[in-house]
C-alpha cells in the first residue's frame, strides 16, 4: 500500500478485519474500492460486499467516517494511489498470462523476439487497454485540457482547488494564453475551470496558495508577482513589483502574513501579502517560520551550492514537510539531501543517481516518505523512497 493516506487507512484497518475483507475482493471489486473519488463512491464500494459492510459497522462513527475520508483522498493525495496501480498492474499480468497460457515456452519466447509476434502482442494489449483499463486510470485521474503550455501547478492547501499557471517556453514562440492561470475544482468529476485569469502577458512560472487559503499568488516572467483574494471571486489585490527579473520561486510564511522570492538575476526578496508592498528590511522577517520553503537563495540553503557555483547550478530546493531536510536539484543531473538547515558547504549529503539531464524541480511527499524529482532534458519523472538512516 501507498504511504501518506494508505498509512491512515492502515490505522484504522489494523484494528478491524477489514483488512481481511479487502483482501478477499475479486481485483474488479479492488479497483472499484480504490479508485473511489467522492464519499458516495466510497460507500458504494463498501456496501458491494458484504463481508466489507459488516465490518465497516463494526467501526466507531468517527472511525467510519475517517475511513471513507482517507479512501477518497486519492483524489488529492497521488501517493495514496499505490493500492490502484497495484491492482491495475496484476491485472495486467493476469491479462497477460490468461494470453499466453496455451503457448509452449518457446512460443512465449518468440514474443519478445519476434517483431511480427511482438507487434501482434502490443496490439491486443492496445484495445485491452482502452477498453478495460483506460476508463479505470481516466476515473482515478481526471484531466482539464488547458489547451496551452502549463508550468506551474498548486493544490489549495484544503485540497479542494487546483491552480495551474500558463505559458512557457520550448523554442515554439509564445503561446495564446501566456500569463493566464486557472483555478480548477478538484473535488469535481473533469476538473472544471472554476475561475480564470489574466493580468500578466508573460509565461508563469510559480504559483501558491497562502497556507490560510486566503491569497493565490502568481510569479511571472514578466518580474511581477500578483496577489489573488481567493474569497473575494479572485480579484487582483496587489503586485509584487520590485524584481529586477522574472520570477522563479516564491513561499508564503506560515502566518500567510509574507511572501519571500527569487528571480533571474538571483535576487532574494520580502513582500506584504495584505497589499503587495516590498519589505526592504530584511531583517524584520529574520525569525519568520516560512510555510514552504522552495527557494533556492535564503540563509538556510546557502550550503546547497556547491563552490564555484554560476547561479544557475541549482534549480529547485524543497524542505521536507517535517522540517528535517531540504533537497536541491542541481544542473548535474543529482539531486541531493541536506540536513536542514544547510548553511555550510561543508554540511553533509545524501546524493541520488538517476537522471540523466538536469533536473529541474523536486518536492517531498505529504508524510516525506517519498520524494518526486523532474527531469529535464531527459524528460523522466522520478520517485525516490526515504530511508531511515543507516546506524
């Protein structure tokens, strides 16, 4: 199972023989059960077995209610996931196997070095895919076509909506909606736009939300950031329009009181959320505890670059949720972990292999059991698992 969610779900199974009674489910009824994506889906699947409606009444009310809640939490939490690609891969393999089981080895042989039995192969698994397995990843994953190039995405921090920045650029010109942003309703069936804008006329770069959720903050190429009132229908409150270049990072502070960024021209910078003014002391917001911290310029992340660096080496940094570590990606195709804070370049490292380019972002999981890292001219999404520290 999945950490993060699943590791909930196992608190409260580990308790009940509900975990028995999952584990006795045809995989058709697994799925159904894991790819549940609102309350009423959820206990659909519950009430589609016998064995699992009789044990979920064993359950507390608030433990019920805590279950359906972290069943449905897939749809904002993709580490809670595992126990559906699990599934879809054994049902795969069970596809495979139900096609195979008449051949003599030889002929199971003759697949993988046959091209035409290798084509014919690939082309049934095409059509099972589409018309069996497809339909289960599009419900467990819906899509909003944005019809532009996206660079930047952010979860509210309820779950509840989805921002996504636009633009970008690959050598291809600018695109129509450069500068524009979407707000899309994560608890809803196609991720529906509920709300869109534009005030800049270049690419975005990042946005988030204010851990209150009462600010959307959007950084552009165009050296501004702009400040969204979420609870008034998204009206512009403020710029941030001191940068001498265009945006690259930015984080709010935990009071959702400031915001801290960086830019091109490797700037570090402090605003006011209430109304976008530039904080030009520094030293006020010393003793800040910062929600996030991405930025790659800032006192605690001063040991990540390495010497001789250009300002371009690194390009992403993440704290862990935990406040124990911060990850960098590097220009080197690395992605290292520090002690956090890093304020020496003599601190320690843990260094992951992988990429083959430089990668161009990073991020911890939810419960910092796992770590995503982007890829860039390798064009590769990585997982790494965390593991506890050798003795």
């Amino acid at each position: 199972m999945g950490a993060g969610a699943t590791s909930g779900v196992q608190e409260v199974i580990d308790e009940t023989k509900l975990n028995d009674a999952l584990s006795k489910l045809s995989i058709d009824d697994k799925l159904k059960f894991w790819t549940t994506v609102s309350e009423s889906d959820a206990k659909e699947a519950i009430n589609g077995s016998d064995q699992m409606k009789s044990e979920f009444e064993k359950l507390s009310e608030e433990n019920q209610e805590k279950f359906v809640t972290i069943i449905t939490k897939v749809k904002t939490d993709p580490s809670a996931g595992a126990p559906f690609f699990e599934l879809a891969d054994e049902k795969g393999k069970a596809w495979l196997l139900e096609q195979t089981k008449e051949m003599s080895p030889e002929e199971q042989a003759k697949i993988d070095t046959d091209p035409e039995k290798k084509k014919e192969m690939m082309d049934k698994y095409r059509v099972y895919f589409t018309e069996e397995l497809k339909p289960i990843y599009k419900k467990i994953f819906d899509r909003h076509d944005t019809d532009t190039m996206a660079r930047a995405v952010a979860w509210s921090p309820d779950g509840a909506m989805l921002g996504v920045g636009l633009g970008g650029s690959v050598g291809r010109g600018k695109q129509k909606k450069d500068g524009a942003f979407l707000i899309l309703d994560a608890q809803s069936k196609g991720l529906p736009v509920i709300h869109e804008a534009r005030d800049s006329k270049q690419w975005i770069s990042d946005v988030k939300f204010s851990p209150d959720k009462s600010t959307f903050a959007v950084g552009s190429h165009d050296n501004k950031i702009y400040l969204y009132d979420v609870a008034n229908s998204f009206n512009l409150r403020g710029r941030c329009d001191k940068h001498n270049s265009y945006i690259t990072h930015l984080d709010f502070s935990a009071d959702s009181s400031h915001i801290q960024s960086n830019c091109g021209a490797y700037e570090l910078m402090f605003y006011n959320v209430a109304d976008g003014s530039h904080n030009n002391s520094p030293s006020s917001v010393k003793n800040v505890d910062w929600s996030t911290w991405t930025c790659v310029l800032g006192w605690p992340v001063q040991g990540v670059w390495p010497d001789s660096s250009d300002g371009t080496d690194i390009n992403a940094t993440h704290r862990s949720n935990n406040g124990r570590y911060v990850a960098a990606a590097d220009d080197f195709g690395n992605v290292k972990i520090f002690n956090y804070p890093c304020v020496s370049k003599s601190n320690g490292h843990v260094a992951g292999k992988g990429h083959s380019s430089h990668v161009t972002n990073v991020r911890f999981s939810a419960d910092d059991q796992f770590m995503y890292t982007n890829g860039g001219n390798d064009r590769s999404i990585m997982q790494w698992k965390i593991l506890p520290k050798r003795s």
